[in-house]
C-alpha cells in the first residue's frame, strides 16, 4: 500500500556535510531528466509545474523537497512510470548507478538572455561565494551539536539494559515477520526522514506513513537504543525478502529515524523531539524505551548534566539554522537575478516538451 502523494527529502544538510541519497530513491527509474544550467528557483517553479500536469495523468507521485529553500522543490518522481524529473544544480551533482538508468541533460540555460545577466556578473560569482561559505559553517555548526548530542548519547547508553533492548527487538521481528520468509530478494529504497532547513527541521512522517495500517512511535532518549533497533528490523526484512523503506536522520546520515515495511503496511520510528509525534489511530503504538530498558531515574539521578547539554546542543543547532537562513537569503536574490534573465516563453516550450513526451508514452 502507498500514498497517492508523498513528500520525501533525498538530499540534507547534515553534520557531515551536504549528503544525498538520489542514487537509491532514483534506483528504479528508467529514465530521469536532469535539468542544468540555471539556479534552483527556476528549477524548483518549472518541476512544480511539469509535476502537477504529470499527476494528473498518474496515481502516485512523489515531490521531493529542496533543504536549503522550504517551499521548493528537487524533483519530482513518478514511481509508476519509472520517470524523475530532478533539478541538477549545484550541489545536487550525483553519479546515477541504478541498472538501466538513462539520463536525459535539458539543459535550461538556453532559456537565458545572458545580456540581463551580464550586469549582474561580480555580484552573482559574490553570491556563490557567500552561499557556499555559510552552508560550510552551517556543517560545523551541525557537527558540533553532533558532538554534543553524543554526550547526551552517552549518559543514557550507560543506564542502558542491552538485554532488555534486544528483546523487544526480537518481540518486533517476531510480531512483524513471524516466520514468514519471502521468496523474492528484498528491496531497500533509502531516504532521509526529514532535513534541517532555514526554517528548522521539518519532516513529513504523519503524511508518510497516514495510510499505514500500524504505526509503532518509539519514544526514549538519545542513546536508548532506537536506531540500533530500527537497523535490525532492517536486516531481519532484507533477510526475509521483504521490501523496505529506510529514512535516514537528517542531522545524522548515519542513523536511522524511521522504516516502513509497505508488504506489511507498517511504519516504526523515532518519535521524539524535532520529530515528536503522539498516536491520533486507534491502531497507534507506542514502544517507550526509556521506560522499557534504562535503568529507572536516570533523568533524575543526571539532570543538571543533561540539562546544560541540552543548552548547549539548542544553542548549535541555533547557530546552524542562523548559517542556513544567510544562504537562503542569497539564493533569493540569486534567484531573483536570474529569473529576470529567462525568457519564459522558451522556458514553458521546455517544460512542454518534456511534459508532452511522458503523457504520449502512456
């Protein structure tokens, strides 16, 4: 079972820097435009437009958001059709490996009247400039907090019952899978749950995973054990041959914030602060770690610790979003320079173009 429409993040800006994860959400497609040439906000408007005539012509589509500006888009997927759609601006430049991926460049520059651009030509290499040196100290920024969170981490991975934890892990395999094994090989589609953007972190769960038949809310602390869980669910699937839809953190690629088991129609996830969700179905769970497996006052018996943490890793994670807010701000006025510079007219003959090949292919 799957959304008619959903709304993923493939690309973050994380502790480790700018990551993406287009090569995984663009495995299965058979052919992806890759637009160029031009800055995001001419991108963003043109898939926005192209996506929206395309959804009429489809059950399912998939709109991927931009981190660096909230309200617009990286691409958009039809996942039926086989076919992306994908804004290929700096930095978003990936190597496609999927298996018979074809990439068609439509390179939007020829939509330019390079003369409006020409005046402008000191300010915009400034801008680039600036936008790249405030999302670098966004970076640090974030890898500081990363840092921070990781003492966090450590206070509650002390008090942990590893014994406890890996039984409810087990209980889960067992509820979700049984003995049931499939026999097909597994297929892992890998995302990130949400992105840290201008205007803070911003998710898309309950819309996600809405339509689910069961939905498991882990709450706990960090360190409590969440992701390492969600990482065995993941290899008992793949073992089992089920499909799997894995959502990365978006602070940190290397942990996992939620999977969803779509043969099953079931979503687990880490249902805490910046992504604190309360059950509102009546086939809603809640899977209290802190309660299940640390050891019992440890908020108490550590609190002036955790607290000055928790102001510390609030006060980076401030800092970051300040970095990114200036960048945002040039990539308005970016934005704004450049789409003075287009001819909308040839601009709507490419969309066009593209837009009526796919609807004649089906």
């Amino acid at each position: 079972m799957t959304a008619a429409e959903r709304h993923i993040y493939a690309a973050g800006n994380t502790a480790r820097g700018y990551r993406t994860l287009y090569e995984s959400v663009l495995a299965d497609m058979d052919r992806v435009y890759l637009l160029t040439g031009v800055v995001e906000g001419i991108t963003s408007a043109l898939i926005e437009k192209m996506g929206k005539e395309l959804q009429t012509r489809t059950d399912q589509v998939e709109w991927i958001h931009s981190p660096f500006m909230n309200g617009q888009f990286d691409g958009v997927v039809l996942p039926k059709r086989r076919v992306a759609i994908m804004d290929h601006s700096y930095p978003r430049v990936w190597r496609p490996k999927g298996p018979g991926l074809t990439e068609i460049h439509v390179n939007l520059q020829t939509a330019l009247i390079p003369d409006r651009l020409a005046p402008h030509r000191e300010q915009i290499a400034r801008w680039y400039e600036e936008i790249f040196r405030y999302n670098q100290q966004a970076y640090e920024a974030y890898g500081e907090a990363l840092r921070i969170h990781d003492e966090w981490e450590g206070i509650y991975i002390g008090s942990l019952d590893r014994e406890k934890a890996n039984q409810i892990t087990e209980e889960l395999k067992q509820q979700f899978f049984g003995s049931d094994k499939l026999g097909k090989t597994s297929r892992c589609r890998r995302m990130y749950l949400g992105a840290a953007t201008p205007a803070g972190p911003v998710d898309h769960i309950m819309k996600l995973t809405d339509h689910l038949e069961k939905r498991y809310f882990i709450k706990g602390r960090p360190g409590s054990g969440k992701s390492t869980m969600l990482k065995k669910l993941v290899s008992e699937a793949e073992r089992k041959g089920y499909d799997v839809e894995v959502y990365h953190c978006g602070l940190d690629p290397n942990s996992l914030d939620m999977v969803i088991f779509p043969e099953k129609s079931v979503a687990i996830f880490d249902s805490t602060a910046p992504h604190e969700y309360f059950p509102n179905k009546e086939t809603d769970e809640i899977i209290d770690m802190y309660t299940l497996a640390i050891t019992p006052g440890t908020d108490e018996r550590y609190s002036e610790e955790i607290e000055k943490i928790k102001t510390r890793y609030t006060k980076k994670v401030k800092e970051a979003t300040g970095y990114l807010v200036e960048a945002k701000n040039r990539r308005e006025q970016l934005n704004a320079v450049y789409l003075e510079a287009v001819d909308q007219t040839r601009l709507h003959a490419i969309g066009q173009e593209i837009t009526s090949v796919l609807m004649s292919d089906h």
